[in-house]
C-alpha cells in the first residue's frame, strides 16, 4: 500500500473493514442458521400434527407447535424485563451470571407454561396414524 502499514497492521483501514466483515458475517450467518432450525422444526411439528388422524380435527392441536413459539416470545420478553431485577450487570464478570440467569428464569417461567399448553391442546392419547 501506499502508506508502508503491512496487511494485518491494525491501522491499516482495510484491516479494519475486513475484521469488522468477518465479525458481522459469523453474527448474522449463526442467527440466519438459528433462525432456520426453529423454523424448519416448527414446520415439521404442523406437518406430524396434520398427519395425525386423532389431531386432525382439533384446532388447537394444529396450532400447538405455534402455540409455544409465539408464547416462548412472550416469556422471553418476560425474561429480559425481571432480568434486571435479579441479575445486575456492572462488571464484565456478571454478563456470564446474567446470561445462566437468562436460562434459569426462562426455564422456570417456559416449564409451567409448555405443561399448561400441553394439558389444553393435546388430548390424553393419541395415533400417529397405523403402524405407529
């Protein structure tokens, strides 16, 4: 270059850009490979229901699976407001307390309401159909 600064210098500009690229680029693909899993597996889960001849007729019991997503988002909104409450995040040693809190007060909060959803929209036995 023009400026005598080696490729990997962290003056150079360009090194700059091309870190900031990769750090975006490993951010964004791990959400969009997130975000395709719980779609796919949400699909997948309409798709069984459907094909259950004993679910079939039981509104409820189709929209299961969209049911606890559109909950879980609830819940995790939930999570994020108490968050504060019980984990305070002063120092950079309390964001690893914070983000076990995170999964702890999700869990206690998400279990009662998977069961309660559970009880509701499934019935006690049901088939997947012949041979199943």
């Amino acid at each position: 270059n023009d400026y005598g600064l080696d490729e990997d210098d962290y003056r150079n500009p360009a090194c700059i850009a091309d870190n900031v690229g990769d750090n975006v680029g490993d951010i964004a693909g791990m959400g969009a490979d997130l975000f395709g899993s719980f779609a796919e597996s949400t699909c997948a889960a309409l798709v069984l229901a459907a094909s259950s001849p004993d679910l079939r007729g039981i509104w409820c019991a189709q929209m299961y699976p969209v049911l606890i997503s559109s909950l879980g988002i609830v819940v995790g909104l939930l999570t994020l407001m108490v968050l504060g409450i019980f984990y305070k995040v002063k120092d950079m040693p309390d964001v690893e307390k914070a983000l076990k809190g995170i999964l702890v007060i999700s869990t206690v909060l998400m279990t009662p309401v998977v069961i309660a959803l559970s009880k509701w929209c499934l019935p006690e036995a049901f088939s997947m159909g012949a041979g199943y």
